[in-house]
C-alpha cells in the first residue's frame, strides 16, 4: 500500500490535501503521472495545510449558499453547441471544459471543469443531464442540451 497527499479532487477517493492509502500499481500507474497525488512523506504537512487553505478559499463557503446555487442551475437548460454530421454524430465528444463554458454563458456561475461529471460520453445530439458537485454535502443536476453548430 502507498501512502499520498491527494493534490486535486479524485471522485471516490478524497478531496485535495486528504492522505490516503492505496494500492501501489493504482498509485504508480493513474495518480501519480497525472498529479492527482505526491508521495507522503514526514516533511509534507505543510504541504498539506497549504492545499487545504486553498481549498477553503474556492468553496462555495456554506452548505445553504451551495444549496441555493443548486436550485438556481437546476432551472437552468445550457445549451452547447458541436459540429456534428447529418446523423447528429458529433465530431468528437462533448467535454467538461466545453459545459463550463456553455453555464457561464447561459448566466450561471463560474463552474470548475474538475467538478462536473458526466456519466457516458456525449457524443451525439439531444438532452442529457450531468451532474456538478458544488459542495462535499451538495450535487447539483443540469440539463444540458447539445445542438450542432
């Protein structure tokens, strides 16, 4: 088993500047080539309270503002816009990065990218709904909607 400081969010496993234990091939092979993670060791607390401090700075600072943001994108439909063929196959998938961009420009918050999560590719046209993690305690689901550009 190995031991590391999570250095950004890893659904299932923890939040930035949590230490887990885990298997070493996981830990070799996914989070560390991909700097989810840095090796712990004794000196690193610091380290760690360095993470958690920026954390705090960039949460949704309480459980009822998370809520209410949640209700405010529940309303909302974004729309994103993909070049796509006469079928409506997209050319490519649809992206995290791309349904951040569509909330802001339909009016809605600034999202993190790292935070959105969405349950199959999206890879051709029509409605779907994804999921953004607002608050450890609070998940927020938008319909989003892909037309072609």
């Amino acid at each position: 088993m190995a031991k590391l400081i999570l250095t950004h969010e890893v659904t299932g496993l923890g939040e930035p500047g949590d230490v887990v234990e885990v298997k070493d091939g996981y830990a070799r092979n996914y989070l560390v080539p991909r700097s989810l993670a840095t090796p712990w060791s004794k000196g690193a607390e610091s380290q760690v309270t360095a993470i958690r401090k920026a954390r705090k700075a960039r949460e949704i600072a309480t459980l009822d503002e998370a809520k209410a943001l949640a209700d405010t994108l529940a309303a909302k439909t974004v729309i994103v816009k993909a070049k796509s063929g006469e079928s409506g196959r997209l050319f490519g998938a649809v992206t995290t990065g791309d349904i951040a961009g569509a909330v802001a420009e339909a009016g809605g918050p600034s999202v993190d990218k790292r935070k959105i999560e969405i349950g199959q590719s999206i890879k051709t046209t029509g409605d779907y709904k994804v999921s953004i993690r607002l608050h450890p305690e609070v998940s927020a689901k938008i319909a989003v909607k892909v037309v072609s550009a």
